[in-house]
C-alpha cells in the first residue's frame, strides 16, 4: 500500500504554554502568540502540499490550529478524533513546571494518565487513520506529550520535545500493524 508522508502538528501556543504549566485535557485557547505561529505552520504546510485532509484533536486549542491550517489549504472540514486529546495529568493539570527538576516533572506527569496508555491511545488513532485513509496526505494537530511518545515509541528512539506550532513528518508507513 502507498503511504503518502504526514505532518504531525503540535497546536499553537496558550497562556499555560507560556507560563510553563501542564495543560493536559484543560481546554486552554490559543493566545495570539499561537494564533500567529500557526498562520505561519499553514504558509510552511501549502508550500509543501497538497494536502488531502485535516484531522485534530478534540480539545480546542488543537481545533482552532486544524480550522486556521485546513483554511489555508482548502482541504474542507477539520475531522475531530478524540483520542488525539493530550495526555491526562490528573489533579496535577495547571501546575507550573518551570524550574522543577526532571525528576519533579516526571512524577507530577505520572499522576494521571500512564506514558504507556498516552501511546496505546494515539497509535491506536493513527493506525486507524491509516487504514481509513491509505494514499492520502495527511495533517493531524495534536498535543506536545502525545506527539512525542508516540513518535519515540514508533521509532525507538526518544524524540525530543515539540515545539508549539511545530510539525514533524510520520511515514504512515511507521503505523502498519500497529492496531
């Protein structure tokens, strides 16, 4: 089967992003900081379309990246795939990280939602896209946390941390028998 290679997109900037608190399933509006880098991710995107689809995470901030980037490459209606939320960070989701230790950041993340489960639930996701959309080019927006482990997870290597407005290429190829 051809697999056309996809962009990954992490969403735009928040006020939690700026501030360096974990944002996890709290639905936190970009800002206009982020609003503006993803103008800029749509410009980079249609330079290297076309693009067949947008897809994004259900979570607001993710929904308004799709809608400016899927604007700006006429591909129509942002699908919404649930799974493709953010990791939960339980009760610790609004605590600010700037400064604390990675050990400190560590267990503060462990407090919700497993690095496991995060990589069950997005490659679950993506698999499924795969399948339901083999030969098409691809742009899914999702979140920083759940990029970056599905992505070490799919290449065996740790990727490191996502940029806000960031995008990273997946071979869809990566996803098959993954489901």
């Amino acid at each position: 089967m051809n697999q056309q290679p996809w962009a990954l997109v992490r969403h735009g900037e928040t006020e939690w992003n700026r501030t360096a608190r974990l944002q996890g399933r709290a639905d936190i509006s970009l800002n206009a900081t982020g609003r503006a880098q993803t103008l800029t991710t749509a410009e980079a995107l249609a330079e290297s379309g076309p693009w067949d689809l947008v897809v994004s995470s259900t979570l607001g901030r993710a929904g308004e990246t799709a809608r400016i980037i899927a604007r700006r490459l006429g591909t129509g209606a942002v699908v919404e795939v649930p799974a493709l939320v953010e990791r939960d960070y339980g009760p610790e989701e609004g605590t600010c990280v700037a400064g604390l230790s990675e050990r400190v950041k560590a267990e503060l993340m462990d407090a919700g939602e497993s690095s496991a489960s995060v990589v069950l639930r997005g490659t679950a996701a993506l698999a499924g896209l795969a399948s339901a959309h083999a030969g098409r080019r691809l742009v899914v927006v999702s979140h920083g946390m759940l990029i970056r482990l599905v992505l070490s997870s799919l290449r065996g290597v740790d990727h490191p941390r996502v940029d806000n407005g960031e995008v990273v290429e997946l071979g869809a190829h990566l996803l098959q028998g993954t489901r």
